[in-house]
C-alpha cells in the first residue's frame, strides 16, 4: 500500500486519484501484457515484439494500477445483467498458458462463475461501476488475489475468492477508503460480497454458513483490537490487512447492519445509493455511517462506537431456570454480559432465543440487554425442553447455558450456586438462584491466604480478578447459614 512510488510514477495519495490512465507494455510476440481499462490496440514493433495499449478513462487509486505480462491465452465472455442499461460487461481472463489440462479446465469453470457472481453483486450493490471498459482476471503466481481496478490479478481461483475480488470493484476500487484506518470499507465489503453471492446463487442457508465461518474466526482469535485502524497501528501493513479484524469483524458488522434494517430493499437502497452518491471517490466510515443512519433514519452512532471503534465482543452467561413441579412451564432466564476482553464496551444487543418445546415445536424470544444483567420471566405455554443462542445468526457473540431446577434449592444448596466463567479472566460472576440482601464472599489463595473479602446483595455476584496472578484460587459465599466453597482458576 505504500511502496507504488518505488517502481512506478504515482502521486502516492489515497485522497488524489489518477483521473485517468495510459499503461503501454511492449514484449516479446511469444507473450502477453494485462493491464486496467480497455485494450485499446496491439501494435507490431521492431524485432519482434508487440506493444500492448491499455487505457482506462476511470478515475483510480495508485495502488489499483497494474500489469502482468506472461504466456498467457485470452479467455473472454460476456456478462448480460438482468434489467442493466447498456452493453453487455466484458469479462476479459489471461490465464496461463502453462497450466496442464486439468487446472486449465478447472480455472475455467470457476472464472466461468463470475457471470452469476457479477448480477449477484449488481443485486446487492448497484450497477458495476466500470461496465464502459470491463472485469477480468490475470493469472500470477502468488497467494490468494489483488483488487486491481477493472482486472484482479490471481494466484488462485474458487468462488469465495472471485466473489470478493469482484465485489471490490464496488468497495475498494470506485469507491475507496479515503485513509488505511478505514480499510474496513474496502476489506468488509468485499468479504461480505462472498456471502452475497452464495445467498444469489445457493439460498440464504449456505450464506449463513459462510457467516457462521467469519463468526468463529473472530470468536476465536479477535478478542483484541477494533475495525478500526487508529494511527498508531496504521503503520503495520499486517495490522491493516488484518483476517480476523478486517475481513472477517469487518463482514460480521456489516451483517449485523443488515440484520437490524430487518429490510433486504432498504439494505440495497443504502448500498447502491452510497455508491452513487460516492462513485469514484474516497470516504471515511463516518461518510458510511452518516449515509447510513440518513437513509434509514436509525441512528447507528451507538453502534458503530460498540462494534467498529470499540474491541471485541459481548459474552453472554445464560442461566434458563425450570420449575420442578411438572405443571408449571415458567421458565426465569437470566443472561449476563461480559466482555470478550477488558478492553470490551458494553454491548447494547438484541439476543433472539430459541425455545424449543418437548413436542418439537418452537418459538423465538428476544432479549434486549440495556444493562449488564438481564432477567426474564417466561410464562411458558408448554415444557421448554431446550434454549438455542441466536438461531438466525443475527449476532457477533458467543454464550454459554447452564440449566437448573428451582426446588434444588430446598435439598441442595450448592446446585444453584453457578460461579462463571471459568476458567475467568477479569471478572467473575456468582449467580445464587434467587436474591439475598447480604452475602459474604472471600477469596482464597491455594494456601489458604484470604486475598479479598466483599459484602454484597442481590441474585447475581461479582469478584473483580483482573489484579490477580494467574493461577488457582477458591471462592467461599456465605449467607450466614451455609459456607459453600467453589474452586476456580484465573488465566
């Protein structure tokens, strides 16, 4: 992103595209040169060579300009979008002429796919924005692909590559991130893309698949950092692209976007008209979120200052009480929020619970968390047999359940004792089953060393770790009757 200047002359600046330009590679006749735009003529020159112009008379960014030049064969075709004003959209490949038969057929078929790709992304994202020159493909040998302006340059080829690199055209390459904080714009979009064009062309099960694949990368490995790139990790090219954070949280908040419009029309109304309003120009994530919230007339403020400025995500302990008598079907639900990280806002969050009936049949339960801790009272119609997290994969978020039988606490004391999570981090919860006014609670070292003790009331307890070395320790709650002792670790 920042090394263009070194081998080729560019005014190296985001904010300034080049309002047109003129790549002219003469080679040796055996090869052939790719560039951006249109392939204006080849020209015979001495000794054997070929000039190869391409010009382009759309505006772009430094970092879009490109040429390849190979043993390459032309395998082009035409794209006819359904209801698309002009022409048909040329899509114009060089593949290698050295690849076998075998992943020549193969790089076939799926260069083929961009036909249904390219009206997939016209659906969600408005006209393709470049239809006066064309899209293609040029094989390299490299890892994965580059957004290059009007022709990606490949180093492999299935459908969720081809997807994104196409759907950059739209994000990305006409309209661009105006500085590389906001490289969310370019690599959220385009990810996005793909589970876009699954839904078009395979339904919304397979694209919610692919969503559920975004979801674990971030629930595993993006506990730390925001979408949001600030100056002082803006240096780091591996920072900027990074996976989990601008690809994949990057994808997560645009879905949830999506999910809170609860309007498929309105979603592609403010993706269509970003692009025009914005076409061949550079924007920030406020010009977006402003566009955003003026179009759907939601303020999305809070939103972005959770999920794209804000790190991690919300982890929600969700106890799901039963009553023991066979012929009461309540069901108290208590859910409380932590942070993935310290560094974690609070997440203000729709949780859509699924409760599942002993007869198979089901019903969908909202809970809004406007506080930390949230308390339900579900007056069930029949026994719940079970409780799914966010069926509909509307939410960047991870859960854990525990169930308990109310009437434990007559013959058991510690069953309705849940201390969570653990292993813990920062904080730690002590969920008792029902109010007391005032409980006793002491934390003990392996030695048996009291490190704190706090008097505290209510139903649900907390014990701040982040102090605390990593190891063994062991919670003592004391009621005034009953001394209960739970072991947990901190890591």
């Amino acid at each position: 992103p920042r090394n263009a200047y070194t081998w080729m002359p560019v005014k190296q600046d985001l904010q300034d595209k080049a309002d047109s330009a003129w790549i002219f590679i003469t080679t040796a006749d055996t090869l052939m040169a790719a560039s951006n735009g249109l392939l204006t003529q080849v020209v015979p020159v001495e000794n054997n060579k070929l000039r190869y112009e391409w010009k382009t008379t759309y505006p772009i960014s430094y970092y879009l300009l490109s040429f390849a030049v190979a043993k390459y064969y032309d395998y082009s075709f035409y794209c006819k979008p359904k209801g698309e004003n002009g022409d048909s959209i040329l899509i114009q490949n060089y593949l290698l002429n050295t690849y076998d038969k075998v992943d020549r057929e193969y790089i076939q078929q799926q260069v083929r796919a961009t036909d249904t790709i390219m009206k997939a992304l016209i659906h969600f994202y408005g006209n393709y924005p470049f239809a006066k020159e064309k899209y293609g493909h040029v094989s390299v040998f490299m890892g994965g692909g580059m957004e290059h302006q009007t022709m990606s340059t490949m180093g492999l080829y299935d459908f969720g590559i081809v997807a994104h690199e196409l759907a950059h055209q739209w994000f990305g390459d006409n309209v661009g991130c105006a500085k590389w904080n906001d490289i969310w714009l370019s690599e959220g979009f385009a990810t996005y893309g793909e589970c876009l064009a699954v839904e078009f062309v395979q339904g919304k099960k397979l694209a919610l698949a692919n969503m559920k694949t975004s979801i674990r990368n971030v629930l595993s490995l993006g506990k730390s950092g925001s979408v949001y790139i600030p100056d002082s990790e803006v240096g780091d090219e591996n920072r900027i692209f990074n996976t989990v954070l601008s690809y994949d949280k990057g994808a997560c908040i645009i879905h949830m976007i999506r999910c809170i419009l609860n309007d498929d029309e309105l979603f592609k109304n403010i993706n269509q008209g970003f692009q025009t309003k914005y076409a061949q120009k550079t924007v920030t994530a406020d010009d977006f979120q402003n566009y955003l919230s003026e179009v759907s007339a939601k303020d999305f403020s809070n939103f972005f200052a959770q999920w794209y400025y804000g790190q991690g995500y919300p982890f929600c302990n969700i106890e799901v009480q039963r009553q023991a008598n066979p012929n009461d079907y309540t069901v108290n639900i208590i859910s409380v929020q932590t942070g993935s990280t310290s560094k974690a806002p609070f997440f203000n969050i729709d949780i859509d619970l699924r409760i599942k009936f002993e007869d198979n049949t089901d019903t969908i339960l909202t809970l809004t968390h406007k506080t930390e801790r949230v308390e339900y009272t579900y007056k069930a119609p029949k026994r719940v047999k079970a409780i799914t997290f966010d069926p509909n994969v509307k939410l960047l978020a991870d859960s854990r359940f525990r169930y308990v039988t109310l009437t434990n606490l007559e013959t058991d004391p510690q069953a309705m004792i849940s201390v969570y999570p653990n292993p813990c981090q920062d904080q730690l919860y002590i969920s008792l089953g029902r109010e007391y006014k005032q409980v006793k609670i002491s934390l003990q070292d392996m030695s048996g060393r009291t490190l704190m003790e706090d008097m505290q009331g209510g139903t649900t307890l907390r014990l701040s770790m982040e102090s605390l070395s990593k190891g063994i320790y062991f919670v003592q709650i004391n009621d005034g009757s009953k001394n209960i002792l739970r072991k947990i670790i901190k890591n």
